[in-house]
C-alpha cells in the first residue's frame, strides 16, 4: 500500500518561503523543505518563525516533508 514506508519526525520552522513553504529544521540539524498538504491546506493558518511542526517524510526523498500538524510545545 502507498505511503506504509512513511515515518514521522519533530521540528521547528526556521523560514516561511514563498508559495506555502517553510524551511524546517530537525532536532538531528537537517534542514529541508515542508508544505501542508490536503485537508490541513485549508485549515491552516501561516505559521512562523519558531512553530514546531510534525512532518512526514518519504525514505527516497529526505529533502522534502509534509506538514501534518502544528505542535505547541517541543523541546
């Protein structure tokens, strides 16, 4: 089934680029592309600098992720 190689990772949002992107960085120090995706497109609202995100990321391309949810708090 499409998508079961996924995994989810923590991060913080470091830059919102142009067109609904945001440069993310991971707790590890890799720094990638994120966008919301789908449903979460529409109820989102433009995050900022230092919003902690949950992404999900594919194993082929570990450059870019989607944002799947807007965490609170994250340490």
């Amino acid at each position: 089934m499409p998508g079961d190689d996924a995994f989810k990772v923590e991060g913080r949002v470091t830059e919102a680029l142009p067109n609904g992107t945001y440069r993310v960085a991971l707790k590890n120090g890799h720094c990638l592309t994120a966008f919301f995706a789908g449903s979460a497109k529409k109820k989102s609202a433009r995050l900022d600098a230092g919003s902690s995100v949950k992404l999900q990321l594919t194993p082929y391309d570990l450059s870019v992720g989607r944002i799947l949810v807007e965490t609170k708090d994250l340490k």
